[in-house]
C-alpha cells in the first residue's frame, strides 16, 4: 500500500510542488529525469531545485537513480501530492480520512467535503506494470509509458465512464478527476463477493446486475473487467463499480469484453450458489439480448 500523504500536505511550501511538477513534466519524455533538466521544468534555480530535492527525498516524494545520468522520478507519494493540492485548490476536497479498499491497482480513502465522498487513487503498473501494458489498450501506441502514465489514463477513463453512465447506470457518482485520482460519491453496499444471498435473491440480484450491463451497453460502455468484486449490494440495490478498463462500445473487441463480463458473472453464481442459478446459461444470448436491450427481466433471463 502507498502511503497515506495527507498529514504531510500542510508542511510542503509551494517551490516544493514546483519541483514536483517539474519531475512529472519531465517523465513525459522519459523515465528518469536529467537532474539539469528540472531547473527549465520546475521553473527553479538550480540552487532552490538542489535544496527541493533534499526536501522531497527526505518525504520519499521522488526518488533518484544513477544510469549513465543522476535521474529522478516521482514516488506515488509524490504523484499523490500534487493530485490533492489540485483538489484542495478546487474546494473539491478538504481533508482525507480512513482507507475504504486497498487493492492491487487502487487505494480508496474517505475525503472530507461537503458531503461524504471516495477518493480514489489509481495504481496501475505500481506493481505489475508489464501485465498493465498488455491489457491496457490506451498503452498500445506509446513509445514511452510509464507508471505514471498508464494510472492517469485508467483514472480518466473511469471518470469518462462515470461521466456518461450516472445517473443513468448504478455507479458511484463522478465529482472530480485529476492526474490518476477520481473523487466520487461514496456508495453503500457489501462486496458482491461477500454477500451472502437468500436462495430467493439469487436470480434477482444477477438479472439487476445484467440489466444495469444493458443500460450500460445503451449509454455506449462495456465494464470489461466484470466481476463479483466489482459489484456492492446494499438494501437499495447494486452499485457496479472500477470502470477504468472500460471500453466503448464500438470498439473492435467490445462483444468479446461484453461476453467475457456475462460469463464471470454467470460462473461465479453457478458456483456459489448452483441450485439456485439455470443449469444451462448461453452467454451468446444473453448478449444478444443485452446488444438490442431486449434484458429487462428475471423471466427474460430464464428463457435465454
């Protein structure tokens, strides 16, 4: 898990986040930024960049590796920061409070504001950045990707997606984006996962989750990375949440993502409760059925 920056927010002075966004400008181009380029990025002395980067070592804010030059990059901790002093200048956020979810691409914090919101940080590639790269489409015609770059591009597709859904799809409702953050509606529920659902429930509950895909499909958006973790059940319903793999519609691959998502859902059901889900399931139909938005219902879902 990345750490939590928030209490350290008040002790950075404003040369520090021009030093840091330096760092960022320059990773644009490459890895690991030439220590004599960041005077030109930050907009600093080299005098004030030496004293910055003293400052924001010593936070684990960067980081400096010797290759053939002294290069520096971003930390996530360091990304984090100027993320959140971008929403502390939009009013968007007004403090940070306990972790919601910690998972392999993202960490999920409670945010103070004017109601109760997630923040949502995208960590794609912190860990497993060549498994990143394969899977993520918006990597695919890029030279140079980084960390960096590959958890933006989840964060603005999510945004996107949340966009054009809400309200029209059960997701967590968009407020704000920057860099590879999201902030977002805080949504009630218990993981799909680990619900446990009367036998009465259970066809329901996968033909709610079903129609909200159709929705989805209707709005021009295919999850693409649907699971039962990715669904929150809660007395008023479902929330389908982690859209940044997302995919439009008219993409080349949409049906296979589309049929993928109908056969996770339909296999983890069959398995977790296999005298209540149909025997026999056609992921085929069922997403024909969601392509022309003939899903409507339970009794639509046994026929198929």
């Amino acid at each position: 898990m990345v750490r939590n920056i928030a209490g350290l927010m008040a002790d950075l002075e404003p040369e520090d986040f021009y030093l840091l966004s330096g760092v960022e400008q320059g990773m644009r181009f490459s890895e690991w930024v030439r220590r004599d380029k960041l005077p030109e990025y930050s907009e600093l002395t080299a005098e004030e960049v030496d004293y910055r980067i003293d400052r924001c070592l010593d936070e684990e804010l960067i980081e400096r590796k010797t290759i053939q030059y002294e290069g520096y990059q971003l930390t996530f901790e360091g990304y984090d920061a100027l993320a959140l002093r971008t929403f502390a200048e939009r009013d968007t956020v007004e403090g940070i409070g306990s972790p919601l979810g910690v998972g392999k691409e993202s960490d999920v914090y409670e945010a103070r504001s004017f109601k109760p919101l997630a923040l949502k940080f995208h960590r794609e590639g912190y860990t497993n950045f060549r498994e990143v790269m394969k899977e993520r489409e918006y990597t695919a015609d890029r030279q140079h990707v980084s960390w960096l770059y590959t958890a933006r591009q989840a964060a603005e597709r999510e945004y996107e997606a949340l966009e054009t859904l809400y309200p029209d799809v059960s997701v967590p409702r968009p407020i704000d984006w920057n860099r590879h953050a999201i902030v977002m509606d805080k949504f009630e529920g218990v993981e799909l996962a680990r619900a446990k659902l009367d036998a009465e429930q259970v066809v329901g509950v996968l033909d709610l989750v079903l129609a909200e895909l159709t929705t989805a499909y209707e709005d021009g958006w295919v999850h693409a990375d649907m699971s039962e973790h990715n669904v929150a059940i809660a007395e008023s319903g479902i929330t389908i949440f982690d859209w940044p793999q997302a995919v439009p519609t008219d993409h080349e691959n949409a049906r296979e993502f589309l049929e993928r998502d109908i056969d996770n859902l339909t296999r983890y059901f069959a398995r977790k409760y296999p005298h209540q889900t149909p025997d026999s399931v056609s992921i085929s139909a069922i997403a024909d059925a969601i392509e022309d938005g003939s899903f409507e219902t339970v009794r639509a879902f046994e026929e198929v």
